[in-house]
C-alpha cells in the first residue's frame, strides 16, 4: 500500500476505515484495481483489505505469536433475517490458543476480547466484515453492475 504524512489530526478511536488510515499513513483511496475478477468478488476483496488495515490499527499492530500459549480471539457473526434486509449481526467473540485450531486466518484475529468486540461493535467496520464474508445481494449485484455499464 501506498502511505504518506498526513497533516490532519490522528483519531484516538479507530471506527473506521477512514480513522485507520490516518494512524497508519495509508491513503484511504489507494486500493489495488480489481476490475479483473467476476463483480461478484471484487467488493469482497477490497472490503479485506480495508479490515486488515483496519484491524492492524485497532490492535496498534500486534501479530499473534502462536508459540505463546495465550488465547487469541476472533469474532463470529449471523445472518438473522430482518426487516432491513441485512440481518448481518455480530454473535460472539472466541478463542484459540497455540496448537489449537482457527476458523479465521491470522490477520482477523485480536490480542484480547475487548479489541475484539469494540471492533465488531462499530458500524462501518462490521460493513467491513459482512462485504467480505457474504456475497452482495441480489439488489447489490444489480447496483453493481449497472453501475459497470455507466
């Protein structure tokens, strides 16, 4: 990714994307082009990109240490239908510990629950991990390819 010095003043929470790349120097608007892949997954990966740096700023740029024995913990979400439509919501968070198994990869995991839950607790950031888990929606996948054809 592309970083520079900003001049504007660095949030002390991290809510967003947006407040991500003021800590880390990224530039919000610097993503990879991913007009190569079927519509259908290019929201998905640009959404993993945004939460890794999002993630990485919320957790001030800890790597889990597999060999430390400590828990790491990760968030689970569901899909409960709704009047809205979306029905992405945030179930739980949980745990692993060196040797045991992970259901995520290692950049979506936190240090300590808290992180964990305040991460998925904040709006733009749980667009973040509902556009990377779950296909659009049918009315998404339209908008989007109209919005090819334009």
């Amino acid at each position: 990714m592309i970083k520079t010095k900003l001049s504007k003043k660095k949030p002390s929470i991290i809510t967003s994307y947006e407040d991500a790349c003021l800590v880390t120097g990224h530039i919000s608007t610097a993503l990879p082009d991913v007009s190569m892949l079927p519509i259908e997954h290019q929201s998905s990966f640009i959404a993993y990109i945004k939460l890794v740096i999002t993630l990485d700023a919320i957790r001030k740029f800890w790597r889990p240490d597999w060999k430390d024995g400590k828990a790491k913990y990760y968030n689970w979400f569901e899909i409960v239908p709704d009047k809205s439509g979306s029905g992405f919501v945030f179930s739980s968070t949980s745990s692993d510990y060196a040797g045991a198994s992970t259901d995520v990869g290692s950049r979506l995991l936190f240090e300590t629950e808290e992180q964990a839950i305040f991460a998925a607790s904040q709006p733009k950031i749980l667009e973040l991990y509902k556009d990377y888990l779950l296909y659009p929606s049918d009315k998404e996948l339209r908008k989007m390819k109209l919005k090819e054809l334009l």
